[in-house]
C-alpha cells in the first residue's frame, strides 16, 4: 500500500494572500493610530533625547514656508489625491508581486502613460467577488515626481519615500518613489544589511570557534585524566605483580623450610632405621614425596623391608639393581620410596 499524497502548498502564494489580507484589515490603521497615541503620551525631553516618534517624520507637499528650518534631514512625503491619477480595477485574483508586474505591462490602459514615463503603486480594497480582487492604480508623471523631490533636496531634505492621502486626508500606505529616485537610501540599506550579515558571520564564527576551542580543552583534559588514569593503573599493576612475586618468594622460601626441616628430620629417623652395615652416601626428598637413597650396604637387598618397616616409607623399591664393589666387598645400591601422604 502506497503512502497518501499531500497537496504540495505554494508558500509564496499564501504569503500574499495573508499579505493582502492584512492590509484590506482595519488592524495596521488601528496600530498606526495606537503607536501614535502612544508615543504622545511620552515626555518631550524623553523623545527629543531618544528620538522616538521621529524615525520617520512626515511631511506634505506643497512645502509650507518654513519646511527648512529645523527640518528633519529625511522625511517621507505627502501628496494630496488631486496631484494623482488614481483608477479603481477589477483583476483576477493575483499575488501582489504577480500584481505588480501586470500593471506595469498594462499601464498604457488605464493612463495615458507608458510605465517608463509614470511612477506607479497598487493598493488592493475591501471585499471582492470570489475568483477576483478590486485595486486602485495610483499614477503619477515620472518628471513632476522628480522634480518635486529635487526641490525638497535642494533645503538639504531627503525624500526617503512618497505616500498619497485618500479624500479624508489619511496616508494610503503605498510607495510611488521608484528605487531610482531613491537610491542613495537603498544603496545605505543595502550597505547596512550586508555589515549586519557580515557581522553575524562573523559573530557566528567567533561562536563557532570559540565552541570548538573548548570542546579541545574539555578533550585535552579528558586526555590528561586519561593518562594520569592509565598511570595510576599501570602503578597498581606493577605493585601487584611485585606483592604477587614476593608472595610467592614467601611461599617458595617457607616450603624450602619445611623442606629443609622434614629432611633433617628424615635423614634423622633414617639414621636409626639403617643397620650398622649399611652407609648412606646420599639423599634426596622431592616435594612431591619422592626420596632417594644412595650408598653402600653388605645386604642390600634387605634394606626396601627394614626401610619401610622401621621408617614408615611406601613402595620401597631398589632402583637399577645391585652393583657389588670388590675393593670393599659391599653391595652399591639406590633405593627409591615415598613419604607417607606425598603424591604417588
């Protein structure tokens, strides 16, 4: 079973339309007017000092006779309706940017301009009919636009952008100021957003770098922990091997003990038990029991049964058999048995 299928959305498309929507609504009129109210409620010194309510002064054309003294450097102006043509459309519905576009192609219909001789904007109305939208076409010459704006300069004001009031003398809220008569405010814009992104980056870097400066640290010394770790254990290691062999050099030199004493006491017993014709001439007792005997006798084949008669050793036996010696007339025997309780 395949997975369903979502409608894909254009997210632009959406953007436009709550865009449009916004601005049909009362709420940026109603927020205009807040801030306004607002911002008057607030001392004069306060906002002289911090220059709240100024950041974008508002002036209207005509120019009043005394516009230059005490003039904010840049303003947005003001036109009154009758300095415009202005012309309510009926379109099918359309994104504003798509709006824009349009209007500039078809402009030579509802004005007697062509978009190169006319500064233009679009501003959607209230309600419309599913399926279309009503705009009104706000246009104005392209020579009288600049030469209104080039005698606001001349009193060393700038013209940062151009609103026209409706017919109850509020702003509509559109822009006729083409970005060529405003370039030196887009060209600051500009500048300035780049030095903010640059500075971001260089922000995000500086944050970057200084992440993995301490991530190093933090590893450096998870190392060096790891070392001193890795010494400590090799230090306990060789003192448990050195405690190991001395344990063992302990238990080596305490069995040699016993060893030494169970033969003294050995060859002890073994001195009593060998007959007076008999002469040892060596003995060995391993540690698993083992003893070897050695030396001369004038009857040694009696010895394995006197030994382990009088000893108490186990499976006396004579090893290699007896080889007589002429020079003393004895038997040269060795004589092999084992201890009571050793391996066997």
């Amino acid at each position: 079973m395949s997975a369903p299928e979502w409608p894909s959305l254009n997210w632009r498309a959406v953007s436009e339309q709550l865009s449009e929507r916004w601005e049909r609504s009362p709420a940026p009129r109603i927020l205009t007017w807040w801030w306004r109210e607002l911002v008057g409620c607030l001392p004069a010194s306060f906002m002289r000092q911090f220059k709240v309510g100024e950041l974008r002064p508002v002036m209207r054309w005509p120019l009043p006779y005394d516009a230059a003294s005490g003039s904010a450097r840049t303003v947005s102006l003001l036109l009154e309706h009758v300095q415009v043509l202005e012309c309510d459309v009926q379109l099918p519905r359309m994104p504003r940017h798509v709006l824009r576009k349009v209007m500039a192609h078809e402009i030579d219909r509802y004005a007697p301009f062509t978009s190169d001789e006319v500064y233009f904007d679009v501003r959607a109305l209230g309600a419309v009919p599913a399926g279309t939208m009503n705009v009104r076409l706000t246009v104005i010459a392209r020579s009288r636009l600049d030469d209104i704006v080039c005698q606001v300069g001349k009193l060393d004001i700038e013209v940062t952008s151009v609103d026209v009031l409706d017919c109850h003398g509020e702003p509509q809220g559109i822009e006729l100021l083409s970005a060529s008569s405003s370039a030196g405010v887009a060209k600051r814009t500009s500048a300035v957003r780049h030095g903010l992104l640059a500075i971001a980056l260089i922000l995000a870097l500086v944050c970057m770098s200084s992440w993995v400066e301490r991530r190093e640290q933090a590893l450096e010394a998870r190392r060096a922990q790891l070392v001193d770790i890795r010494s400590s254990a090799l230090q306990v290691d060789a003192m448990r091997k050195q405690l190991q062999a001395r344990t063992e050099l302990e238990r080596a030199l305490r069995l040699r003990e016993a060893q030494r004493l169970s033969s003294v006491a050995l060859l002890d017993l073994l001195t009593r038990c060998v007959p007076e014709h008999t002469w040892l001439e060596g003995m060995r007792a391993d540690a698993d029991g083992l003893v070897v005997l050695t030396g001369t006798s004038s009857r040694a084949s009696d010895l394995p049964a006197q030994i382990s008669e009088c000893a108490g050793l186990l499976k006396a036996t004579l090893q290699g058999g007896i080889q007589p010696e002429l020079a003393t007339g004895r038997e040269h025997f060795t004589l092999h048995a084992r201890l009571p309780g050793g391996e066997g």
